[in-house]
C-alpha cells in the first residue's frame, strides 16, 4: 500500500525560501540555478487577514479597487519579470496550480480572475539591486456571487535570450502569492461527481488507474483524503492512500493512482472515497473497468515511484544539501574544539 502525503503550496515555498541564499553570478554566465528576486504584495481594500502574505479579500459587486506587487532584483544583473493573475485549478496530483482556462463550464463569468483583473504592465524590467513594483487592478462584476474565487499573483523571472546556459539547461523561476476573493457569507458546499468512469490505461512502464471528477461548486477544499480500493474478483490488488490534497472550486481533474505491479487481463472494480477534512463531506466512487489481454501486453515494467510529483525530488536534494552543511559546520566545531584542548 502506498501513502502518500502532499505539502501546500505555502509550505513548500517556505521550506524552499529558508534553505536557498542568494548570490551574485556574473551577467555573461548565467545558470539561473538560484532565483535572486523575491516578491511582496502591498496592502488591499477588504483584506480579511492583517499581516497575510496573500490577499483574502471580502469585497461587493461593482466595486473597484487595486493593489501593488513588489518585485526585488537581489541579483547583479538587470532582470526582466512577467506578471499575471491566474485562476486556480486542481492538477492531476490533486494539488492546486495556478493558469487561466484550466477550469470547467461551471466556473461563471463573474468569477473569472481574466474579467476581473487587470494587469497594465506585464512585463517588467527591474535594475540590479533594485525594487519595483506592479499595479494589479481588480473591478468586480454587478452581479453578486456566492462562494470563493481562488487564484494568485503569478511573478515569473525570464531567461535572457542570448544567456550563456552552464551545463546545457537553465531553470525558470516563479513566486506564486495566493488570492481568494469572495462577496457574500453564504456557505457554498463541494460537490464533487464522477465525471469520467474510472479506468486503466497502459503504456509500456507502468499502468495508471485514472477517474475523472469535476467540483462544480465555488467551494475550495484545503485538505482532502483519498482512499482507493481495486479488486479483482475477491483479491485486492491495490489499495492507496493520500492526504493534504486540495480541490479548487469549479473545477476538474483526473485523479490518478499508478499500480504498484503489472495488472493482468480481467475485470476490476474500483471504490474511491474522497474526503473533505474539515467539513466531513464525503463522496464515493465505484464501478468496473476491464483490463484486455492486449493492453496487458503493453506493460513490461511497473514504478512504483511514478506518482511521486518532481518538485519532492527536488525539495529532498535541497534539505540533504542542507542536513550536509550543518554536519560539516559541526564536525569543523569539533575539530576546533579538539585543537584548543
């Protein structure tokens, strides 16, 4: 049985910002293996947490008002910084991303962050060492809405084009800062459906259990549990468990559950039960799927890793890095301590 257990999008940010310092490389050679900027969001009309990072706004119909998002060059080079909003939506690892068009025919136009927001200058250039900083403005609909819009200020640093590349690639760079707007108090519960059968599909390294489900509500679940069961005949033979995940309102996604080992030809059935940790609601998820000799046949190896997400490879390399550095700073103690006795 696999367990698997999601950061937010917060928390990764944060355990991201304590290990990385910031240093200066030279403008011709340029690696991009460090960010060298970070953001801030200024103070909004109708902010509902004093001294949040991100912006909760309680706000009414018709309404405009507007915020700044401060970029800071910490490196020694000019940079230029494209600057959005984006509406949430809820990715495959049932995690919440941040891209405009990526939600379903329930999202109403009073909620979409690409009517509400402006954004006049989108890209901008930030001298060394210096900070500027970007209007966001926001003008609401007349008509009123129930329920949370989800989104975020999405700051992204560009590759210069004629950069030198170190070791053949380059990363890019982006700080996400979170906004849920909303107008009424009026409660808007999830209602999460099947909106695709559940199924295997097949490929030549592993086999993925896929179900599609859709939140057609302005409701957002910050903390969701996924139990999943699939048999044959009488045998068990996968079971998962996931916490920590999120659904974003308006939304849909396909869950994803890769097997563990080569599923035979046959017929399954699947039982997923997805549960909304604060509120309790639940909802569950049953039906069969079969398994034909041929997609059999189209699997040779099985990962039982697959479903673990690239950036949890990339935050274990930073805190080992990290874990190294004290180990050596405390042997180096240790040696010193010995010389002086």
């Amino acid at each position: 049985m696999r367990v698997i257990k999601a950061l937010s999008v917060g928390t990764m940010l944060g355990l991201v910002a304590s290990v990385v310092q910031t240093t200066r490389v030279a403008a011709d050679e340029y690696s991009n293996n460090k960010p060298e900027f970070s953001v801030a969001l200024s103070a909004i009309d109708g902010q509902q947490d004093d001294g949040s990072t991100t912006w909760n706004i309680k706000t009414q119909p018709g309404k405009k008002f507007g915020g700044v998002v401060y970029i800071q060059n910490t490196s020694a080079a000019d940079a230029t910084f494209h600057v959005s909003v984006e509406q949430g939506f809820t990715n495959n690892n049932l995690v919440v991303g941040y891209d405009n068009g990526h939600n379903n025919d329930s999202l109403a136009k009073t909620m979409d962050l690409r009517k509400i927001v402006k954004v006049p200058q989108e890209s901008v250039t930030v001298g060394a060492g210096q900070t500027v900083y970007a209007p966001i403005n926001f003008k609401m609909a007349n008509q009123s809405f129930d329920g949370t819009v989800v989104g975020a200020v999405v700051v992204t640093k560009d590759v210069p084009g004629k950069a030198v590349k170190k070791s053949g690639f380059t990363n890019q760079f982006t700080y996400v800062k979170g906004v849920k707007i909303a107008e009424t108090d009026k409660q808007v519960n999830a209602n999460l459906t099947e909106a695709k059968k559940g199924r295997v599909v097949s490929g030549t390294n592993q086999q993925v259990f896929q179900l599609g489900v859709a939140n057609n509500e302005a409701n957002y679940i910050g903390d969701m549990s996924v139990a999943t069961t699939i048999s044959k005949g009488s045998q068990t033979v996968l079971t998962d468990k996931q916490t920590n995940r999120q659904v974003t309102p308006n939304s849909t996604f396909t869950y994803s559950v890769p097997a563990e080992k080569v599923l035979t030809a046959g017929k399954y059935h699947y039982h997923v039960k997805m549960t909304d940790e604060k509120s309790k609601q639940s909802w569950t998820f049953t039906g069969d799927f079969t398994i034909s000799a041929a997609q059999q046949g189209q699997t040779t190896l099985q990962r039982t890793t697959a479903f673990i997400p690239t950036w949890i490879w990339w935050l274990i390399g930073i805190l080992a890095a990290a874990l190294l550095f004290v180990i050596i700073l405390l042997l180096r103690r240790k040696k010193q301590d010995d010389e002086d006795k």
